[in-house]
C-alpha cells in the first residue's frame, strides 16, 4: 500500500506556503496539538478554497458542495451520525453495491478511512468537502433521516389503529417526529429553490419529489404508514378539513423560512392509495427580480421598457402553465410602481404582495370573481391595471373597456404564441376592431433551463440541427455534463425566452381584417419581432442553454 502523502508536503509543492511557513506551523501543531490544516487556516496563511483545491489537484479528488447535494438515504444508514461527527465526513452514495462514497473534510486520515471501511462493511471512494461547509450541511442531512426512522418507529406501532395515527398528527408537539418530518421536508425545498413540492401515496409506499427548474426529482422514500400523518398534518397547516378525504381541497400555508417570508398554496386529491399533497411554493424572493433579471436580451428589454411607458392599452403575457407569466407581469408592475401612480389588481390567487399595490384576491363563493371585482376597480380611480387572467368574454370586455378609456391594463392569456392572442380574443366574443385599438404589446414567454456554469462542455453542433435551427454550419454551443454544483442535472436555474409582438398600424389593420395568426406573424416578423424558437437560438448561440431545452419547447 502506497504511503500516504503528508499534507504540508503538499501544500509546499504547490506553492501553496513556503517551507519556513511550514516549519513554523509545525512547531505551533507539536506546542497546540491541533492539526496542521487547522493552524494554517486560523493564522491566514492558507485560505479554505486554496486548500481544498491542492488537496484536490495533488490527490486527483472531486470536491463536494454540500449546499447543493442530496445524500442517499441508504448511505446515511451505513455511517452513524455520531461517528460521521466525529470523523468530519458524510457518506454521500452507495456505488456498485459495494463502494461507498464519503467526502472527507481531511482525506488524508487514514484512520479515518479505515474505520468507515470497518463500520459500513464496504470499500470507499473518497471526495473533499470543506471544514465549513461540513459544519452547515451534516446536521440537517442526518436530522431528516433520523427524523424519518423515529416516526416510521411511531407509526409503525399505531398503525393497527387509524384513529390513533390521526390523534398523532393532530395533538403533536412541535418536536414530535412527524411534525419535523414536514418542518424539513418544506425547509429542505426552499433550500434548493424548489417550486412545488409533490407528496405522493402508492400501493406500499410513499415519496416527496420536488419540481426544481421544471423537473421533478425524487427527494425522499417513506414508509406508507407514515402518510395519513404526513398529510394530516399539512391539512391542519392549510386550514383544510382533515375528516374529508373524498374531495379535492385547497389550503394555504404563511411560514418564515431561512429568514424569508414564503407563501405555500397546498393542494390535496383523493388517490385510490390516499391523498396527493401537492405544495406550490412561492417566494417573495425569487419573485421580485425585476426586468433586468428575467433574462431579457437587449433589443427585448428595449421593447420593455416601451411598452411599461404607454399610458393606455392593453399588454397581455401569453403562455402555458409554469412559463413564468406571472413573473414576468409582477417585475412589470415593479417597473411601475411609483407614488403618483394608482395601481389595482385583481388575483386569484394573490401569489406575492406589493407595497405600494392595492392587490384583490378573487373569492367566487362570495361573489367576487374577476369580472365583479374589476367592475368595482373601474370605480377607484386607477390608472393601472393587473388581471391576473382573462378567462372568459365578460372578463376580456371589461379589460378592453378600461384600456379605451385611458387606463393601462396587463393581463395574461393561455396560447401558443404571441400572434394567437387577437385570434382568441376574437373566439371570446370580442369585436375585431375593438381588439385592434386596445391592444398595444403581446410577449408570449417560455422558460429553458440554464447551463451550469461551472461544468457545462463545449462542442459542434451537429450540421443538420444547424440546418434547423437557422445556424451556419459549424457553430459551437455547449451542452449538459452534470457536477456537484448542479446535482448532476447539468442544469442550474432557467431564464425566460421571450416573443414581443408590439402592435403597430399595419398589425392592427390585419386584426380588424380578420388575419389569420399565421398572417399577423410574417408581418410582425417583417417588422422585426424575434420568434420564440428565435429567441432560444440566441441564447443556445451565447452559452445559456442547450440545443434540446430549446428544440423541445419552441416549434420552428
């Protein structure tokens, strides 16, 4: 077995510290009995980065970003938190049945190293993690899991009786076992920026999958016993009737979590194995990015900027579910937010509060839908208007009503693409030339998933993609790889790709004439409007995403 190398002949041979720099700390570790790296790092002369990275460089070791990596339960199991304590290590994986991944806050601890071997009865394969970042990330990894065992425990020996499950749910305190099962499973979610939360019941077991830029991930495997707790508990959360289990219900959850304000919008629905909880997470955070960070290229933001200046009009957002409308219209609304402006929405529901915004959340067992409440904002003096949704002909009248007589209405509405947006207002009943003199601006928005930065890999695109996607031949783009830092997706975060059809007297004679969607695009074409598929090549052409984002959510 080869010797292992000592940490400050490393550091040496790296130009890390000088060889009197050494010398000293290792007089300073035989008077303190502390380790070298320690000493180092508490007298400045190394920093923590510099010292991972030798050791990674001069071992040929991978370096772990705990904040962002998820450990498998069964490796957790192999290594007793204690013991992972102790040893400033986490198991990460179980590879090849018999391999056990462990990063190591010092990989050159042999003892270590042997007494994992020892305990979990495996072969290692071992990375770096940071002194730091070990400290931050093993409670919360070990918690979870300790967590999830204690309360299978619990549950396993009431599930004879329902009632007594339920009782458990319901009459818990706030460190019983299932209450902090759902404290971290929420937590852990906000954690790693996740959109929605999906709990799922099934013929034997359970799981937790969180929607992270758009896909789902499996985050967590439970016992089935452990659900009609799990879900009661998130019912007494919500303000949900926890006796009814036959209809779909809807809930609402207002938390502080990681020193920030979150709104969950919880949804159950009645499986044949027990209900589906699904959670919507939204951020104040995350929502509040404002136009320049929505990832608008230049020539859109100009556009933008445009259309946030008109008096009057309507300016409508267009899109399928989850394409970030809603984003989009709040960073508007931002824009032009200011003193001497009366802003009124009508939402339903109210996804993020607004200073300075006089927001009406729709409640149609009361009365008040969009088409009342927006008859009643036409009275408060407004001169800005948000809909959150313009849904039928009544609605979409109102709209149109307010923009002609001098206000500035933003709305959204479900096609495919900008130049469908006069077509399916005209569907709704609205008169053509009504359409064409109210509507000033349409953005039609998908999101693709951002590259990783940090592993992303260049390469040629292949000739006949370029063929379809408009590019010379030849192009380089980058494509997924997958790391650490991403979680092994590739992917890290998503940006907006927009189509702004801005309407002018050419577009609105098209309109009151009746044209086809496909008519009304070659002609905002011919006046420059950038296409979706467009728009996604421009930013596949400067590195953001990847030719497969694009290709499978634009059309040609």
């Amino acid at each position: 077995m080869a010797k292992m190398p000592r940490l400050g002949d490393l550091l040496v041979q790296s130009g890390s510290i000088t060889e009197n720099q050494l010398q000293e700390a290792l007089k300073e570790q035989k008077r303190t009995g502390l380790k070298l790296g320690q000493l180092l790092l508490s007298n400045n002369v190394i920093t923590e980065g510099n010292l991972l990275e030798t050791l990674a460089n001069q071992l040929k070791l991978h370096i772990y970003t705990l904040s962002r990596y998820r450990p498998m339960t069964e490796a957790l199991r192999m290594v007793p938190h204690a013991v992972a304590k102790r040893l400033q290590l986490v198991p990460l994986a179980v590879e090849d049945e018999n391999v056990l991944l462990v990063a190591m806050a010092d990989p050159l601890d042999v003892l270590a190293q042997d007494e994992v071997r020892m305990i979990s009865g495996m072969e290692i394969r071992i990375g770096i993690v940071s002194a730091s970042e070990l400290e931050m990330n093993l409670e919360r990894f070990y918690t979870i899991q300790e967590t999830l065992e204690g309360a299978s425990v619990e549950f396993m020996e009431s599930a004879e009786e329902e009632t007594s499950v339920m009782t458990a749910a319901t009459s818990s305190p706030d460190d019983a076992p299932v209450v902090q099962l759902v404290n971290n499973v929420i937590e852990q979610a906000v954690r790693e920026h996740c959109s929605d939360i999906h709990i799922e019941p099934f013929e034997r077991s359970a799981r937790v999958r969180y929607r992270i830029d758009g896909a789902l991930y499996n985050a967590l495997d439970y016992q089935k016993v452990l659900h009609p707790a799990l879900t009661s508990r998130l019912k007494i959360m919500s303000g949900m009737d926890i006796s009814e289990r036959r209809r779909p219900q809807d809930g609402r959850i207002l938390i502080k979590i990681l020193g920030r304000r979150v709104d969950l919008r919880v949804s159950s629905l009645p499986t044949v194995y027990g209900e589906k909880i699904v959670i919507r997470i939204l951020d104040q955070e995350k929502a509040m990015v404002g136009l320049k960070r929505l990832g608008l290229e230049e020539d859109d933001k100009e556009k933008l900027d445009y259309i946030c200046e008109a008096p009057n009009g309507v300016v409508l957002v267009t899109g399928p579910t989850g394409s970030g409308k809603s984003t989009t219209l709040y960073s508007i609304l931002e824009q032009i937010n200011r003193p001497e402006v009366n802003i009124i929405t009508v939402e339903d529901p109210v996804e993020y509060s607004m200073y300075g915004i006089s927001q009406v959340q729709v409640n149609e067992r009361a009365g008040l839908t969009f088409e009342s409440t927006l008859r009643s904002i036409l009275r408060q003096d407004p001169d800005k208007i948000m809909v959150g949704e313009i849904r039928d002909g009544l609605t979409a009248q109102l709209a149109i009503r307010a923009a002609l007589t001098g206000h500035l209405v933003l709305s959204t509405l479900h096609t495919n693409d900008a130049p469908s947006a006069p077509i399916r207002l005209s569907d709704m009943g609205i008169a053509p030339f009504l359409v064409s003199s109210s509507l000033i601006a349409i953005i039609a928005q998908r999101l693709v998933r951002a590259l990783c930065p940090s592993c992303k890999e260049e390469y040629l695109i292949p000739d006949p993609v370029c063929a379809t996607l408009g590019l010379p031949a030849g192009t380089k783009g980058f494509k997924p790889v997958g790391c650490n830092d991403c979680r092994g997706l590739g992917y890290r975060g998503r940006q907006g790709i927009f189509e702004i059809l801005v309407v002018t007297e050419s577009i609105r004679e098209l309109i009151v004439n009746g044209a086809s969607a496909d008519v009304i695009r070659k002609e905002a074409i011919r006046l420059g409007m950038k296409t979706l598929r467009e728009a996604g090549v421009q930013k596949v052409a400067s590195g953001v995403t990847s030719v497969e984002d694009v290709m499978s959510i634009t059309f040609a």
